[in-house]
C-alpha cells in the first residue's frame, strides 16, 4: 500500500464531476487499499477518488466502528429526511471546519468491491460522510454549501491557508474563487 497525495482547494480536479465506474477489477481494489492508507494517514474518516486525483465515482470511510473500512461504488442517495447543521471538515480544505447544513438521514445505492449492490440506510454522522464524499463525486466541496456571510470568511481563511504555505492563490473552482 503507497499513500496518495491529497489534492487540496484550488486544484481543478476537485470541481469536475466524476465518470461512472465501469469495471471493478484488482487494479481498483489496490487503488481503495491506497485510499484507505492515504485516509488514515490523513487522519481522516472519509476519502474520495477525486481527492487522490482520480475521477472516477467512488469513495471509502471508516468510522472506526462496527462495520469497518467500507467502499461504495457509483453511490446514489435515493432519498433524505429532516435536516442537521454540524460541524465538518476536508482532507482537501486542511485545519478548516465549517458549519454545513445537510439532510440527517439518507438512503444511498451503489456497489461494493465485490460489485454486490449496497443498500443503506444512514443517519447522523455516517450519513454526514457519505453526503460529504458523494459530493466530492459531482465537484462539490464543503465551501459551496456555505451562505455568503460564511464563503467571505472562507474565502479569507483559505486565502491564508495557501500563504502560509508558500502556495499560490489559485482559483476554487467556477462557483468559488478568491477575491
């Protein structure tokens, strides 16, 4: 297992939408294996293939309970209910937490490493994560979810994330840029 570098705000492959998966073959259980060492060096309970720079739709989570390292294929939520606003953070937006509003609970679809169909209903935190990495999959970050007031603040904190990095300032995706 080799870890991935973990593309950060401002690279172009965290605001496309992800292509299907088309084949699941030992070369993409090797690519999650990576992923999941790349997650837990992080550290971090959830990691999209964009985030690792490939685009393709899927992701893998362990929250460190009962069920283990899990990886979910093509994922589709086909229903929500009620609404949470919490605290969350990104492997790809570092040492930055913002309050997002996202639905409390979510039916979500897709494959397994097996290419068995996965049907799960997730509240709370587990479906906080699952709603975070399927975002990754359609280009979505945390920060496009923020209300003006809070993008400003973002905007400034991630302007002085990648100076302190010695980084340039590059655009955050068509819907997010630095002014």
């Amino acid at each position: 297992m080799s870890p991935h570098t973990i593309r950060i705000v401002g690279d172009p492959v965290l605001t496309e939408r992800s292509a299907e998966v088309s084949e699941i073959d030992g070369r993409l259980a090797r690519l999650c294996e990576d992923m999941f060492a790349t997650m837990y060096a992080a550290p971090g309970v959830g990691l999209a293939a964009p985030q690792v720079g490939v685009q393709k739709r899927f992701f893998v989570y362990d929250l460190g309970e009962g069920d283990g390292p899990q990886v979910l294929i093509n994922p589709v939520i086909t229903e929500t209910d009620g609404e949470l606003e919490f605290f969350e953070g990104c492997l790809s937006i570092p040492g930055l937490h913002f309050d997002i509003v996202r639905p409390k609970a979510i039916h979500v679809t897709g494959r397994n490493l097996d290419g068995d169909e996965v049907s799960l209903t997730a509240d709370d935190f587990l479906a906080r994560v699952i709603q975070h990495e399927l975002d990754h999959l359609d280009g979505v970050l945390m920060l496009d979810r923020l209300d003006e007031d809070q993008r400003r603040s973002a905007r400034r904190a991630v302007r002085e994330l990648q100076l302190g990095a010695g980084e340039p300032q590059p655009s955050l995706g068509s819907r997010f840029r630095l002014r």
